[in-house]
C-alpha cells in the first residue's frame, strides 16, 4: 500500500544520507577554486566543491563572460556578456589511500549559459542587431584534482558535452544566428584548469 511504499522511501532516503555524509572530520570536506583559464577563454570566475563522502562530492562551477571579436576586416564586431552555472557530481574511485577529494574523478555535469550578443554593423551606419543566446549542455567530466599540504588544490578537468542552443530577439532573424545554432550537438573543446584552497 501507499504507507509501506513511503516508510521504504523515507528508510532509504535515510541510509543514503548516513552514507553519504559518513565521512571522517580531518579530511578536507569544502574546497573553493578559481578558472585559471578565464585569461584565455573570458571566462572569469571559480567554483566550490563540497565532499560529503570519500567517494562522492558535489561542485557548483560559476563563470562571468564578456569578449568583444571582429570580422577580419573591422566591418563587424560582436559583443557577447553573460554568465553560465554548471553543476556536477564527481565519483573518485580511489585506493585504500586516497579518496575524495584528491585522485582521478569522473562523473556528469549541467551547464546553463545566457548570453546577451550585439552585432555592430559598421557598414550599415552602425546598425547593431541585438539578441540572447541561451546554451543548455548535458556532459561527462573526466579529471584530476591534486591536494599538496592539506591545503592547496590543483584540479584539472575536461568536460565533453551535448549542447542545445535558442537563440532570442532580433538576431534570431539574423543570418549571423547560425554561428550559434551551427553549436548544437557534441562540443569536445571544453577544459577547466583551476586552483585552490582546501578546509
């Protein structure tokens, strides 16, 4: 009946948490990171990563992003801003002398990306075509993250994904939305190198 089926979920819900949250009070249980790449990719920002047991932990990555690119020929520039959020679930598989959070590490991410884009027409008397470019990817992450001293955190990842782009506004009836529309599907250019400070 309804009653057995609740108390099997509460008991459950109940034994996952005790095993998930059974984890040794000396180990490092929060680490928080900063994108070393955003000099490179004008994604500027970090994430934080909380290790609830010595297998599994849970991160919540968060990035700012502007850049301004043109044609090749200065007769079109385009300015994007926006930010993206990308949550994720790492398994360390370990040995008996490692675990969470240091080692290799696998598991899956979500990532949100908003978007606002302005094309600049120069030609056209500055003409500029305005619009939000919305990404939502579906990935797996593979990587390693290093802690030296108990403090300090190195943490290298590569995260292939499926992306599904919308494009908004006046661009979507732009000839220039295919350069976000053409992002659909499986994207493979996608690392993070990041350090930090384990507690």
């Amino acid at each position: 009946n309804c009653m057995k089926t609740f108390s099997c979920l509460i008991l459950s819900l109940s034994l996952t948490f005790c095993l998930l949250f059974s984890k040794p009070i000396w180990a490092q249980q929060h680490i928080v990171k900063l994108n070393l790449f955003g000099v490179v990719s004008n994604s500027y920002g970090g994430s934080y990563e909380f290790v609830p047991s010595d297998r599994l932990s849970i991160a919540l990555e968060a990035n700012y992003l502007s850049q301004k690119r043109d044609d090749g020929f200065n007769l079109e520039i385009t300015s994007e801003n926006g930010y993206n959020i990308a949550p994720q679930v790492r398994f360390y598989p370990g040995n008996a002398y490692e675990g969470a959070p240091k080692g290799l590490f696998f598991g899956v991410n979500f990532i949100y990306e908003n978007l606002n884009v302005e094309r600049n027409n120069i030609e056209l008397d500055s003409l500029i075509t305005s619009g939000t470019v919305t990404n939502l990817g579906y990935g797996l992450i593979v990587g390693s993250q290093w802690i030296f001293e108990d403090r300090f955190a190195i943490d290298l990842l590569y995260n292939p994904y499926y992306n599904n782009p919308t494009v908004d506004g006046d661009l979507a009836n732009q000839p220039a939305a295919v350069d976000y529309t053409d992002k659909k599907g499986f994207q493979f250019n996608r690392f993070l190198l990041s350090f930090g400070i384990a507690f």
